[in-house]
C-alpha cells in the first residue's frame, strides 16, 4: 500500500505542469507551436539607390528595405530574410519559388496579377518627372515639342509613359530617341547641365537630387508628368495566400498612419503620398 501511494503521487506530480498549462488556457505543445515563426525569403535591389540599395559593408537600405522592415513588425508568425539580388535573378527566383516576395519600384500590370499574388495596397508612389536647366521654361511634356530628350532606354516603363502620352496628344509630336544601353543618371544630368540634351525625363526616386548637389549642377526637377503605384510580389502557393492577405493589411495600416509618408520623406525628401494618381 505505502508503495502504491508513493507511485501515485509521483505520478501526480508529474501531471501537475500539464495541468497547469491546461488551466492557463493552454497545453505545452499548444504554447511551443504558437512561438512557431516562418521566415519569409524577401528580396530588393542592390543598386537603386534610393529606392534600395546594398552598401560595401553589406547594409541593405532604401525606402522599399525600409517598408519591409515595418510590415515584419507588424506581422506576427513571420520573419523577413532581406536580400539584395539583382533584377534578373529576382525575378527567376520568385517564379521558381526559390523567394517568396519580391520588391523593386514593380508597375502592377495583367500579367504580374495573373502569375503573383499582387497585395491591393501599393508599396508606393512612382514619380516620373523631368530634369532640365535652372533657368528653362519647360514644365509639361508639351513644352517639349521641338526640344531635345536623353535617349529613353528601349522598352523601359519611362518611354512607354511617353508614348502613352503621345498617342493620346498627336497634336504634340515629339522628338524620341532610344538607347539599347542602360545610360548612368549621372552622365544623362550632365548632358542637361551641359544643354546638349534640353530635358531628361525619368523616375525621380533613383537619387537624382543627390547627383545634382553633389556634382553641384545647373540642373532642376519638375513637378510629376506621372504619377504610378508600385506593387510588391508574392510567389502563388497555398501557404503564401494568408502571406499576401497579412501583407496587404499591414500595408494598409501604415499608409493610413501616415508611416509609409514618414519612409518616403526620410528616404526622397519629400512625401510621394501627396501626389495623386495618374488615371
């Protein structure tokens, strides 16, 4: 008897931890299965500086790294793994499945919806504005009508704005020129403050102001001549549709907090928030 009272109470306490956690709402493997978090592959450019950039010392940076550091704190069960990976291996590697996420100042279009879960909420703003000299008269596409441009890169997002444009303002016949080379935003100001071009229109969130200061240029930006959302995409698989449903929420929330301002100015000087959208 006095050994079965022994086991019995050895056996009671050995139960008492379960019964513990049983009575705080939940079991031992219910709270280690909760502490779970699932890291999320997430890639960035490494060389558009300011929208994402990698430094020497390996330092990811930039207003897209920036975003995703705050939709990580927002979302629980998850954790971002940023990396900075080039244009051509991002985009092989979210196909493939090989990231999950992937940003990079993307347009949204039919094909991207259709391959990618594509978050309702934009990342951002993409400004397309003009640089010319200090003193030039030109402020709308329309008064570059017998100027001279920079030559687009061909099937760039920048030259199908243009063309957009063109077609809808035949009355408005400009002057294009493309390049099949990829021209440093440096060199294309330079020809600006130069005057052998008259005006160099592209994505205003490259740094373009910093190699205006730096190189002490005679040179000025424009209001936007186009105003587009950026997406961010999500590899398509069934554990990543909740992924893009948390994404887009948190998302939401930090526009409407005003956090995603907050990014943009300390990243672009200015809020690109406050432009509307081009229809």
């Amino acid at each position: 008897m006095l050994f079965l009272k022994k086991l019995s109470m050895s056996l009671l306490a050995l139960g008492m931890p379960l019964i513990l956690a049983a009575c705080n709402g939940e079991s031992v493997a219910e709270g280690q299965a909760s502490e779970k978090v699932r890291t999320i592959q997430v890639t960035t450019p490494p060389t558009s500086k300011n929208l994402s950039w990698q430094t020497i010392e390996g330092e990811i940076l930039g207003y897209e790294p920036d975003v995703l550091r705050a939709i990580d704190e927002k979302l629980e069960g998850y954790e971002f793994n940023i990396q900075a990976v080039d244009d051509s291996a991002q985009e092989t590697g979210l196909k493939t499945g090989r990231y999950d996420l992937n940003v990079g100042g993307y347009y949204p279009t039919p094909e991207r919806k259709e391959q990618f879960y594509v978050p309702e909420e934009p990342t951002g703003r993409s400004l397309i504005k003009m640089y010319v000299k200090k003193d030039s008269d030109i402020e709308t596409l329309e008064d570059l009508v017998g100027k001279s441009m920079t030559p687009f890169t061909t099937g760039g997002g920048t030259l199908q704005v243009v063309l957009d444009w063109q077609e809808e303002n035949p009355e408005h016949k400009l002057e294009l020129q493309e390049s099949s080379g990829d021209i440093p935003y440096a060199q294309r100001l330079k020809e600006i403050n130069t005057g052998k071009y008259d005006a160099f229109v592209g994505p205003a969130n490259l740094g373009q102001n910093e190699v205006i200061e730096e190189l002490d240029l005679n040179v000025r930006d424009t209001d936007p001549i186009y105003v587009g959302e950026t997406i961010m995409m999500i590899y398509k698989s069934e554990e990543n549709e909740q992924l893009a449903e948390e994404v887009n929420q948190a998302l939401k929330e930090l526009r409407e907090e005003g956090t995603l301002s907050e990014i943009s100015e300390k990243n672009y000087g200015e809020d690109i928030f406050k432009y509307e959208v081009t229809k």
